[in-house]
C-alpha cells in the first residue's frame, strides 16, 4: 500500500525498540529537546523547574493568572509543561499502526505544519504579533500553547510542530468547559498508564509494562467524553473575544450549535424530517476494515482517525493520495439531492412543477426560469459548516443544445481557476471597517459579514436561472444542475502557493439532469435519485419559508397534504407558513389535524404554543412547551419559548430556570443573556443580572456593523444580488469567456 510522505514503518520500529530499552518502572519524557529518565515522583518538580524557566521570559499580554489566552484551553496545574511531556504520535504507533497510518494522513496530523494554515497564522503574528496566535494554537497546536513557545523572541525546539494535533492531545484531554469552542478543555497531564490504585504515571512507559495491563493503559487514554459531540465542539465550535480582534466578541463558527439543531443531535424536535441518531464520531469516524496490525481493532475494524469530511486541499499538497480519494468518496455519498424541479416559461400562467410529472410544451425562441431545488439531505450541520469564506462550494448550471452547443452556463471555472463570478456560491464575505473584503482569511479584523449563503442540515435552498431557447432550436435541450465543492477558493490558493500551481481537486457532490423537449413534454418515469414526489413539494416549501414567501410556502406545502393526507408534517408545515403573516386561526385548524394523526407531536405542540401565545392563552401554551421539553429536554428553543411564557406570566423564578437550562446547553446564548439580565433585577440579584447584562452587550450585534457591509455592496453590484434570498441569475454565459472576458469578482 502506498503512503507517500508517511514515516516509514522502519522508522516506527526503530523507535520502538529504543524506548523498550528503558526499565519499565520509568518514565521519559523530554525537557529542552533532551530525553531524560525520571520515577514517578520527580516529574512534578521537572514541571515546576521548567515552567519557571519560561516564566523568565514569557509575555502574559492578557493576565498573569491567564497564560493561554485567547485560547479558552486550560491545563491541570495552570502552568507551563514540557513538550516532552506527551508522547509522540511515533511512540504510539509500535501498537497502533493503522491508526498512526490515518492519522498521519489527516487534517488533525497537519494542524500546523500545513501551508494553508501557517500562511495565514503568520499573517496574524505580523500584524499582532505571536501571543495572538495562542487564540488559534489551543486547537491547531496545544503542545506549542502549553509548552509556552508561543511568546515573542522564543528560541525552543519545536520538532511537535509537525504533528499538530497529536495523540496524546486529545487522549490526555481529562475534562470539557461546557461548549464554549476555541479549545474549551482542560488538558490532563499525559500519561499512558496508570499505576495500581488507578493514578496516572506521566509520559512513555515501556511497552511490556502496557501490554502486560492493558486496562490501565485503556483507563489512561479513554474517556466516555471522547465519544461525545461536546467534546468535538471544545475546537470545532469557536468565537473571537475582544482581546483577539480589539473589537468585541464575535461568533467565528459553531458546527456544534448547527449539529444540536439537526434532527441527527435528536435534541431538536423542530426539524422537517426525522433522521437517526448521529454524532460527530458516527460520521467522521466510522468502523472500517483493518490494514495495518492495531491492539484498538475490535473484530477486525477500527474507528477511522482519518476523520473524513471536506479537506482535500492538505492530502493534496502532501500527496496523500489515499486520503483525497476517501475524502472524495465521502463528499458523493449523497450528502446532497439536487432536484431540477420547477419551470416558468414567459407567457404561460404558473410554474411547471414537479418537472417529470406533468406534460407542458416548449417552444423555439421561449424565455424560460428554471428553479432547482438543493436538499441539505445527509449533512450534519451547514453545507460548509466553519470557515467558508475561504472554501468553495456552488451551484453549476448548463444548458446545451442536441450537439452538445452550449447555450447557457452559470457557474463555471474560468481560464485562471477563478470561479464565474455570477455563480451561485455557497459562502460568505467578511468585511474589515472600512468596508473591504477579508480576502485572506483575516478573521482578527473582521467588523461584519456582506453576506453569507448556506443550506443548513435537513433543509434546502432555490436557485433560479434564467435562459432563452433560440428561435431556430429544434431540441431537444440538455439542461445539468450540480453541486461543486473545492477545498480553498482560486484567490487563496494563489495567495498560499503563489499563481502557478497544480489544480486542486473539485469534487462534484450531486447533480441531477433533464431532457426537455421542443413541443410536447409528457410525464416520465421518476429518476432513482428523485424524491418523492410529495417531497419534492415539501422541499420546494421548505425554501420558500426560507426565503420568505410565506404564502407560496403555504401552497406547495397543501400540496404535500393532498399527495400525504396521512403526514402529520404536511398540516404542521402549512401552519408554520401561517404563523408569521399571523393567519392564526387557520394555522390552529392545521395543527390540530396534525395532532389528531400524531397525539403528542412535539413539534406540532411548539407551534401550537406560539398560536396560543399570541392568542392570550398562556396557561395552555405553558402546557404543550411542557411536553415538548418533557420529550425533548435538550431543545434550546423549546426551553426559550417556555421561559419566555412563564416571564409572561411573571413567574420570574421559573423563567430564570429555564434560560439557565438554555445556558446549559449553550452559555452564548444571546436570548438567555438578555432575558436573565432582566429576570435577575426582577428577582433582586443585582450582581448577576450585571453579569448577564454585559455579556448580553458584549456578544450582540453591534447595529453599525452593517455600514462597511453596506458600503462593500454597494460596490460590488453581484454580492449584492447574491445577499437577497429571493433573486434570479440571468444573462448566463452562452459559452466560457476567455481571459480576456474575466469579470472582477472582489
């Protein structure tokens, strides 16, 4: 098998057998870059004398008391360690070899060392300077954080900075801060064993010593938390606090907050559709067959530490070839469902929808909209869930002609790389203060977003384009929607590996096309890649609710009742249309016919509340967000709404426990920071709602944020098109324009 760039096994072993050689009722660890040999007892006084040699020099730029920050990661002791403290991923490797294969492969193993990363760290360090770079290093390098390196004019040995995210990092991580992100844990002291009354032993052991007790190795390295989403969401949940941008909190991405709000978390009851349950972990590390020898394979399977999601750019540049391909493989694995679902020919009433299901005609010289339809359908968070500024995710749209003519295209890659800039793009555009774009990831000088386009899990997103048939066209006509991905939009991977550079891979997730004849169009059989009829209706409502049009919401949404009179959902989404242009008492009527399908639906209930709410009756509201809680004890929205109907009922006291549950199971959240502030003056605690009411101040929207977003559009008519939900791409580009037609995109 194939492994460029790997350590050889040679190498493993050789590293192995060096650290057999020592007695195995030591301990080793590194201090200085010098390995040394020490019994249990010395390792605190080690740390003590080492932490103290940093102190000397160390720039605690926001707190004596506070060593790590901007990061949230902490570490038992509070103090500095050795590097040499964790053992290296090489150690680890004579007993776990096919997880140390993967491992080596994946985004987690080149956290640090990667280009794309170090270009814009560095960056950051030039402008700031490097104690700002503690922020990012919590979870692309901890060694280097807790190590104390990570301050200006440093001259240690850094040999960790090639594993990033080592082994030992997250196999050493004793606890969680509840979710805050931006490295919310606490490291424990590393260690692979534990002696017999249960106390861990620091740094290597011999191998012997672990294999003769492998269950204290086991009680070492694994925690119930690791197979949490929490404690994925200690990184991949993150925020920038005033002291990293000299601005304000800001929210940088929450994957965690996104998961708990898909039907995969089973926490909120208000989803469209009904998955089963899935972590991070079911779907990032999922079983697979064993290659290599690993004493952690469970009847010939492995939980997969190649972490699998949308990074292709890193196996890439390291020419893990394995790695891009499993990395593509699990972007086509019908995460996504495009539905070429809708016309609107120019002088013909309505639109033409399902497309396939019913007949229409077409004729040469026709003016015609296409609507298609892009389910978020096996993602568990966002379509590009972190920093999408800088990846590329779009929609590419061609029309061709029986020769293969093309007649329109949206969405194409030009000559340079560069991506159409009239493309229906997946991303957003940060915006500095004075109104320009971010184009290299320049998150510390962030003042707002221009825009920002997802499809979130479960749900769906329109795009509509607009082309014309040529009045000579004899047909038939070829018409291709798709979904494309690329790690790293053209701009940044020009600005990372300067302009002449190898293509990056783009990965082609979904695609659906169509056949539309000149003349008479007759219905056609269904697509093995089509949903559902009915669901193609509730999808087409689900973006129009999104978008919304609450009333054509409501139409397509009475459709999926007629073809399932039997869906309790259909009567629910139609109410749910309803509610917001407050047609109250037909959303009641729906919701009941919900409820007499399903007694007790959750979700149903919620809405039902809502109705009640605005209707005056909060007795009864408070009893049905109840039952939603009592059935769904995790939902932050349902345990909102009842604190907000109990603060109607100025049962303050009840209120207050419910936006404390809500603060459980996310401490930013902006509503209960208000809402408590006011609940505790009402109560008489003056200190906390002071508490509450500055962090309210600190984490809301600064209301003249919007200017310099408002001022970058204003210049940039196209972003500005793409910042309205509801808009139509038209004048398509009838071939792929040469160099010379490229069109400024920024």
């Amino acid at each position: 098998m194939q492994r460029k760039n790997d350590s050889r096994m040679t190498t493993v072993r050789a590293v192995a057998a060096a650290s057999l050689c020592a007695a195995a009722s030591l301990v080793v660890w590194m201090t200085h870059g010098t390995k040394i040999a020490h019994a249990d007892g010395d390792f605190a006084t080690q740390r003590a004398e080492y932490a103290a040699s940093v102190r000397k020099t160390y720039d605690f730029r926001f707190g004596k008391d506070q060593p790590f920050l901007p990061s949230n990661a902490q570490i038992e002791g509070n103090d500095f360690i050795q590097p040499g403290a964790f053992p290296t991923a090489e150690y680890c490797a004579h007993c776990h070899q096919d997880s140390y294969h993967q491992w080596r492969q994946s985004a987690h193993a080149n956290a640090f060392r990667e280009p794309f990363y170090i270009k814009n760290v560095n960056l950051l360090i030039q402008r700031k300077g490097i104690q700002y770079s503690r922020h990012c290093e919590g979870c692309h390098n901890p060694i280097a954080l807790f190590s104390g390196v990570l301050t200006p004019n440093s001259h240690a040995k850094r040999p960790f900075d090639k594993d990033g995210v080592t082994c030992m990092v997250c196999h050493s991580i004793a606890k969680l801060q509840s979710t805050y992100g931006t490295g919310s844990y606490v490291m424990g002291i590393p260690a692979v064993m534990v002696d017999a009354q249960g106390k861990p032993i620091p740094g290597e052991v011999s191998f012997n010593e672990i294999l003769a007790h492998p269950d204290r190795h086991a009680q070492a390295v694994m925690k119930d938390l690791y197979k949490s989403p929490e404690f994925c969401a200690s990184c991949h949940k993150a925020a920038l606090p005033r002291m990293e941008n000299d601005y304000k909190w800001l929210r940088a991405f929450s994957v965690y907050d996104e998961w708990q709000n898909t039907s995969f978390s089973h926490r909120n009851p208000l989803t469209f559709y009904t998955k089963d349950y899935q972590s991070c972990q079911d779907c990032h590390m999922k079983a697979v067959p064993l290659v290599d020898p690993d004493y952690g394979a469970k009847n010939h399977q492995i939980a997969s530490h190649r972490w699998t999601a949308g990074n292709t750019a890193i196996s890439t540049y390291y020419h893990y070839d394995q790695q891009t391909k499993k990395t593509e493989q699990f972007l086509q694995e019908d995460r996504l469902n495009v539905d070429l679902f809708a016309l609107r020919i120019a002088g013909q009433p309505g639109i033409i929808a399902p497309l396939g299901t019913v007949a229409y005609t077409l004729e040469p010289g026709a003016t015609v909209e296409a609507r298609v339809v892009i389910q978020n359908k096996l993602i568990g968070h966002s379509l590009i869930p972190e920093q999408r500024d800088f990846y590329e995710a779009w929609v590419e749209f061609l029309v061709q002609d029986a020769s293969g003519k093309v007649l329109a295209h949206s969405g194409y890659l030009q000559p340079n790389g560069q991506l159409d800039p009239r493309a229906h793009s997946f991303t957003n555009r940060m915006i500095d203060k004075d109104g320009h774009y971010l184009d290299q990831h320049e998150v510390w000088a962030r003042r707002s977003v221009a825009y920002d386009v997802t499809i979130q899990s479960g749900r769906s997103t329109l795009v509509r384009y607009q082309f014309h048939v040529p009045p000579d066209e004899h047909g038939p006509l070829t018409v291709t929607a798709r979904v494309n991905y690329r790690h790293f939009r053209q701009d940044y991977l020009d600005f990372v590996l300067g302009k002449h550079h190898p293509p990056y891979p783009v990965v082609r997730m979904a695609e659906r096309v169509r056949t539309l004849q000149m003349g008479s169009n007759v219905p056609e059989p269904p697509n093995p890649k089509d949903n559902p009829t009915w669901m193609r209706w509730n999808n087409y409502g689900i973006t129009l609710l999104d978008d919304l049009q609450y009333a054509d919401a409501a139409e397509a949404f009475e459709h999926v009742a007629t073809l399932r009179p039997d869906y309790p959902d259909a009567y629910t989404n139609v109410a749910v249309a309803e509610i917001p242009w407050e047609k109250y008492a037909s959303a009641r009527s729906n919701l009941e016919k919900s409820l007499q399908l399903h007694p007790g639906n959750p979700r149903a209930l919620f809405y039902l509340a809502l109705v009640e709410e605005k209707q005056g009756n909060l007795d009864a509201a408070i009893t049905d967000l109840q039952s939603v809680v009592q059935q769904a004890p995790k939902s932050r929205v349902a345990l909102e709404e009842l604190g907000h109907a109990f603060y109607q009922k100025h049962d303050y006291a009840t209120a207050c426990k419910e936006y404390q549950s809500v603060q459980g199971l996310d401490p930013d959240d902006l509503a209960a920071h208000y809402n408590l502030a006011i609940l505790y003056r009402r109560l008489g605690d003056k200190q906390k709602s002071a508490q509450e009411s500055a962090l309210f101040a600190e984490e809301k929207l600064d209301p003249m944020a919007i200017q310099p977003a408002i001022a970058y559009l204003h210049t940039h008519s196209l972003n500005a098109e793409e910042s309205v939900p509801w808009h139509l791409h038209m004048h398509l580009a009838p071939t792929e324009p040469g160099a010379a037609d490229l069109v400024e995109t920024q």
